[in-house]
C-alpha cells in the first residue's frame, strides 16, 4: 500500500470515528504531514486538552499519551507503538521521587512534562522547554526550596538565566546530552554563515555557543522570522522537516548526527495506519494515580495561559 492510499485511509476513518491525530516535531515527516495537529509538549498538552474529538492519536512516546489522557480521560487515547519510551522520563522513578516528597514535603516540586504519571502524581506543577522559566519564576516568590527534574541540563539552564537555586534530578536526555562543544565548532567551521540555535536539554557548554535558546516550537519561529539563511540547528533532526517546510529558501544543518530519537522514529506510518484502524494500543492509567498527576498538568497549563 501507497503513502498515499494510506493517507486516504487516514482521512476518512479520522471522520467516521471523530479522530484527532497529534503528533510531535520528533517524529518522522510523513507523520507528521498526515496529523490534525503538529507541536511541542506544551502545544500538544493544550490541545489534547481542548479537543471535541473522540479518539486522541497521539504520535509521540508513552508519556505524551499519557499526558493527553490525564487531560482527556473520557476519551479514548491511543499510542501507535506502545514501545516508544523516553529514557529521561524512566530516569526518575516513582519510589525514588515518593520518597524524596515524604522527605521533604515542604519543597516545591516542578517536573519535566516528559515524566510518567505516576511520577507526576508527587509535583506541584509541570513544566516544558517553553515555560519553565516563568514557572520556575512564579514558584520562587514563595521563598522554598524547589526540585525539578528529571532533566538536569534544562533546570542548569533555567538556573542561570533566573537566578534561582534549584536542587536538581540527575536525568537527561541521551540525545541532546550527547553533542558536545566539538560538534558545535565543526559544523560552525564547515558552515561559516550558519547560525547556530539550540535546544535547553544540551549542556551548558554547548548552549554557550548558541545564538538562541528555545523549544522546538521557538526554535521554529525563530529560525521563521530570521533574516539569515542558514542555520544549524542543536536539536533532535524531526524539527527540520517543519522548519524547510516553513521556510524552502533556507538552509538547515543538524549539528550533530547523534541527534535521533530512535524511541520517536519507532513509529511509521504503518503504525499509525492500524493504530487508528483497529484503535489498538489504548492508555489506561490507574484513576487514583490519574486524579492526583493531573493536578500538576492542569497548575501548568494554568499559568501557561
């Protein structure tokens, strides 16, 4: 079967079964040109969480699924392959943060949004690459010690540019973590009239040589508004198909070629094709954990707005 006999497939059952289709920057191209909707973690929480839709396809990892049915839980929500993961969501586990909450119950805890639900049943609020520092912000009025995490490299990001201590989770995503300041100055010498924007879950060393910091939303306005014409770009390699579309009279260069997710590659077309067909790989999440973790996504979304 064609792309195209696929996407006309696609099409009519997102009509007959009142579907939406989400799908991260991350995932592959023909992904997303085929979704409702295309955006990052903050995006696509606040439009899961405002669909008239009855069925959530969510092509992304498992946490963004779940994410979407805590805000969404009369609706069916499906994951096309339940395998895809996010190791820096699996580096903080419930055990460990319960018992830091139990340990601490006077400190503010502000977690990634790519956490598991259970995980976010102990925080006070959530956070993404696009908010967390006016949240962080907004947390350090109240004078107490704050926890983020998991992603280390983001909360040493939101440090130095707030100015706010925080006591950090040591997680982090494999791939941004990975490029190192040498891939920076190689692709910088290869492509001298690049600009080079990043991503906040890269090291700080590596962010220091960025022109701009943002999530990979801002990344794509930014790059959208620019005046230059090539850039390099120190984010996973999902973005640029976004980004060329947007803009097909620049140039953009992947930094490095570690930055693939392969947990967000795992999902074809295929998937999603028999995903939505069959409406297999339904998220369940167990009501009691559900009604404390969406608190934390709700107090987000809330001072998002």
């Amino acid at each position: 079967m064609t792309k195209e006999e696929m996407y006309l497939d696609i099409n009519k059952w997102k009509k007959e079964k009142n579907a939406i289709i989400l799908a991260h920057y991350y995932q592959d191209g023909d992904i997303q040109d085929i979704a409702d909707y295309v955006g990052d973690s903050l995006a696509l929480a606040q439009k899961a969480s405002k669909t008239d839709a009855k069925i959530i396809v969510f092509c992304g990892v498992h946490f963004m699924a779940e994410t979407a049915k805590l805000l969404s839980p009369k609706k069916k929500v499906l994951l096309p392959v339940m395998e895809a993961g996010c190791v820096m969501a699996d580096m903080m586990n419930e055990k460990d943060i319960k018992k830091y909450r139990e340990e601490n119950p006077d400190t503010i805890i502000l977690m990634y949004v790519n956490s598991t639900a259970a995980c976010k049943q102990y925080a006070d609020c959530c956070v993404t690459s696009s908010n967390a520092l006016g949240i962080i912000d907004y947390y350090a009025k109240e004078g107490k010690k704050i926890l983020y995490g998991p992603d280390k490299n983001l909360g040493s990001y939101a440090m130095k540019n707030s100015n706010v201590q925080l006591d950090l989770w040591n997680g982090f995503c494999g791939i941004h973590n990975g490029v190192k300041v040498s891939d920076v100055e190689d692709a910088m010498k290869l492509h001298p009239n690049a600009e080079f924007i990043a991503h906040p879950e890269c090291n700080l060393d590596v962010l220091s040589k960025a022109s701009y910091i943002g999530s990979t939303k801002q990344l794509i306005e930014y790059v959208t508004k620019s005046d230059k014409k090539e850039f390099i770009i120190g984010t996973e390699m999902g973005v640029i198909h976004e980004m060329e579309k947007k803009n097909p009279d620049k140039k953009f260069y992947l930094v490095s070629p570690r930055l693939k997710c392969y947990e967000m590659k795992l999902t074809r077309l295929e998937d999603l094709y028999n995903c939505l067909k069959n409406e297999t790989n339904e998220i369940f999440i167990d009501e009691e954990v559900a009604k404390k973790a969406v608190k934390c996504v709700d107090k987000m979304l809330e001072l998002s707005k």
